[in-house]
C-alpha cells in the first residue's frame, strides 16, 4: 500500500480502538430521504441493490466492519460482494463477522487493485466525504465500474438535525479554536449537492442526490456517548472534551421533552451516479 497521509494514519489509529463505531451509531436509526423512509441509512444502500441481476458484483469501498456487506449479503445472496478499507481493526471485525464467501480487501481507494470493469455496483457508507484525493478515488471507482454501472453512496451532509446542531457548534467551535490540532481530511466539494455534481463531471452521468435525514431523540448521556465516538471530539484533550460535554450538557438542558430527551439526529446526504 502507499504510505498513508497524516489523516489517513488518525483513520486507522481512530478505528483500531474504535472498530464498528460507526455501525453502532447508524444502523438502528430510522432514515428518510424526500420521497421514502428505510429502516437505515445502510438500508437506503441495500435497496438500491435490489434492481441488479443475481449474478452482480458488488464493492463495498470504506466498508468497516462490514455491516452494509452482511445486509447485502442477506438481500443479494446470489451477488459477488467485496469489501474494501484501510483499517485492519475494521477488518478484522468484518472478517469474524461476515460469511468467508465476502472477499475484504485492505486496500485505499485510491489505488484498487481490482480489476477494471469488474464491478455492476459501487456503495459506500460515510466514507467518501473522508478520503484524501477524491478524484483519484472517483476515478478508481469509475475504473473499476462497468459502463454503466452504477455508484451509490451515503455521505455527510450536516452534523446534527435541529437546534441542538446551532447549540453544538456554537459551544464546539471556540474550543476546536484552541484545542483541535488543524487535521485536513477530505475534499471540500464532498460538503455540498453542487460540489458532488462538480465531482461527477466527465466520469459518470445521471448524478442523483438527496437529503437523507436520520431522526433520533437520544438522552443527553446518549447524546454524549455518540459524540466521542466522533472524529473531532476524539482529537481534543481531555480538558477540552469534559468543558464540550458540560456545557453542552447545561445548555440543552431546557430542550428535553418530557422522557427527557432530545429530538436531533443526523443529516446525510445519498449521492448516485452511472460510470460512462
Ligand atoms: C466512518 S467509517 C464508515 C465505515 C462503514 N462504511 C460504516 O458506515 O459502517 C469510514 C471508513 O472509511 C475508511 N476509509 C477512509 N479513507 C479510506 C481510504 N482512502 N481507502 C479505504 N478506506 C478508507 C475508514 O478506514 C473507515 O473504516
């Protein structure tokens, strides 16, 4: 593999102690996009491979600890279905989990070593928008597609839904000013609906994009647990973590309903496009 960028290596350290994170904060929360409501943001995936012939080959590129592939496993059980990832921690999780016909590859994105025009399927779940060099990713998932072959990707879109996300940043900001060592990770255009249409350009046609939104009425303690489970907030001290969590915990304090919950959640974005 290449050597791994100043990111690229925090991925791997972040997901070595913290394998299936993202899977636990993602995967029992309902999610909706305009038109439709899916039991997940990973299920909002799953369906898109539904549409394939049985015999499709499908790459899972961020794929963690394997959760998507286990639900396309389940749906498509006729379908080829490879994994991909940088964190071995992810992996071997994936690995112990997953049946052994799912192929895992420790590879980056940007540089696969997959044949070209091998792939009917591309997913990705909240990984995209993290990658270094995401024209070089683009252009590997493009190599790999079949004309016409089809990406399907859940990415970033906001942090948190609702007031608490004005509450959260307003508190977060200042302390990232002192305490958040600066880190670059990902591709600005990976923020917004026109930069993915501007990342689409030459490659692929056809790009959809809509607002997932995935609704969640977590207690402050819950709230909490979620959030240090987060790249940023991993990255501060733990001085800087305790005066996030107090005050965010203080100033939400008059936004709990009567269970004593918040009503947030996560604001995604599920981005399609066909390789030409
Ligand atoms: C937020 S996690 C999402 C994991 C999984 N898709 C999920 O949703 O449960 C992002 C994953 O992308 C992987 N990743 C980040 N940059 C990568 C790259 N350049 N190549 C391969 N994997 C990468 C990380 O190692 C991590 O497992």
């Amino acid at each position: 593999m290449d050597a791994f960028s100043p990111s690229e290596q925090y991925l791997q350290d972040f997901h070595q102690r913290r394998p299936g994170a993202t899977s636990a904060a993602f995967s029992a929360l309902p999610a909706k996009t305009p038109s439709q409501a899916y039991k997940s943001s990973y299920a909002v995936l799953a369906a898109v491979a539904q549409d394939l012939s049985s015999s499709s080959t499908i790459l899972d590129v961020g794929c963690g600890d394997g959760h998507l592939l286990g639900l396309l496993d389940a749906c498509s059980p006729q379908s080829k279905l490879i994994g991909l990832d940088l964190s071995r921690g992810e992996l071997d999780v994936a690995r112990r989990t997953l049946p052994s016909r799912i192929l895992l590859l420790r590879e980056r994105a940007q540089q696969m070593s997959l044949a070209s025009k091998s792939i009917d399927l591309v997913v990705s779940h909240m990984a995209l928008m993290l990658m270094d060099d995401i024209e070089a990713v683009l252009s590997e998932i493009h190599r790999v597609l079949v004309p016409n072959g089809r990406l399907a990707a859940i990415v970033g879109r906001v942090f948190m839904l609702g007031p608490v996300n004005d509450i959260f940043l307003d508190i977060f900001r200042p302390i990232a000013k002192v305490d958040l060592p600066s880190m670059p990770m990902g591709d600005r255009r990976t923020r917004s609906t026109e930069g993915w249409i501007e990342l689409f350009e030459g490659d692929f046609y056809d790009p959809q994009i809509e607002d997932v939104d995935v609704a969640w009425q977590p207690t402050p303690g819950e709230l909490w647990d979620a959030l240090i489970e987060t790249y940023d907030i991993d990255r501060l001290s733990v001085a800087a973590r305790l005066k996030l969590k107090d005050t965010l915990i203080a100033e939400t304090s008059s936004m709990l309903d009567s269970e004593g919950r918040l009503r947030t959640g996560w604001g995604l974005r599920f981005i399609q496009a066909s390789a030409r």
